[in-house]
C-alpha cells in the first residue's frame, strides 16, 4: 500500500509539474517546429527525420527527465496540436505513418533529454529543400511534395491514380 501511494504521490506530482511549465512547454514546442511547414511533413515522415535542433531548448525538462517517459504519444499529439495545429493535421493525414512517427519523434525527444552528448551528435534532422513544392490533385484533392522538375514528369496521383495531364 505504502509502494502505490508513493507512486501515485509522485505522479500527482508530475501531472502538477507539468501544469506549471504547460504554458514554457508548448511556446518551447513552437519554438522547436517554428521552420517546419505541413507540406514539409510527408518528407519527414518518409525519410524518418526530425525537426532541426536549432530551435530546441530543453532547459524547462532536463531536471525531471526521469519523468519524461510519463508522456506518452497521445500527451505529445496534445502539446504539437496546442502549438501548431496545422503540423498535427498534416501528421495525422499521413494515417499509420504518422502515428509511428509521433512514437520515434517522442523517443528521438526523450534521447534528447536523457543523453544530450550522445543524441546531438547521432540527430538526423530535416532541412526543408528550397525547390521542394506542393502538388496538389484535381480529383482527389490530396497533396503531395516533390521537388518541382521530378513533379513536372508525374503522369498520375499517387493517391488515387488519376492521370495528370
């Protein structure tokens, strides 16, 4: 009995912590996807890359990142909607895929914390490409990035197969 209200003693704790640094937390998660566009997220998906470490500041989490694990997937999906709503739209557009990625993103953020040394130096991080852009099909309406002369030798969507042209 002693063992559970201890842990429950430290999960109010941490659902507390969290409530406190809600507001440093999702500015800091802004801050962090501030160069991502949603047509940047297929890409990122795909290629199992993050958003660059430039923007990251992890100074409001690094002493509880023991605690760190209590976030789950769902918990991140909430702070990423609360500060950028249109980057969770593009990741849940991706279906499953985007679901994994949340999962690799939110362990790639917990290596972040918990072995700085190590995961700064291994980071695969996204650099949007400048002539990267954004088709979009007539009949099914979904998008999809491409750089703009492999766009141009498209024949059919690759959603819905229609044929372009």
């Amino acid at each position: 009995m002693k063992q559970r209200l201890g842990k429950f003693g430290s999960t109010l704790a941490f659902e507390f912590y969290l409530k406190t640094i809600h507001a440093a937390m999702i500015e800091g998660i802004r801050k962090y996807l501030t160069s991502i566009k949603p047509e940047d997220i297929p890409a990122m998906i795909r290629e199992n890359r993050f958003p660059p470490l430039e923007h990251l500041d992890l100074s409001a989490v690094s002493d509880n990142s023991e605690h760190l694990e209590r976030i789950t997937p769902n918990r991140l999906i909430d702070f990423i909607a609360e500060a950028r709503p249109d980057l969770i739209t593009a990741i849940q557009d991706m279906g499953i895929q985007g679901g994994e990625y949340i999962i690799k993103l939110r362990q790639h953020l917990l290596n972040l914390v918990k072995h700085p040394e190590k995961s700064m130096a291994k980071s695969i991080e996204y650099k949007p490409e400048d002539n990267i852009k954004l088709a979009t099909c007539d009949k099914c309406g979904k998008s999809f990035p491409g750089p703009e002369d492999v766009l141009k030798l498209l024949d059919k969507c690759p959603f819905c197969g229609v044929i372009i042209g």
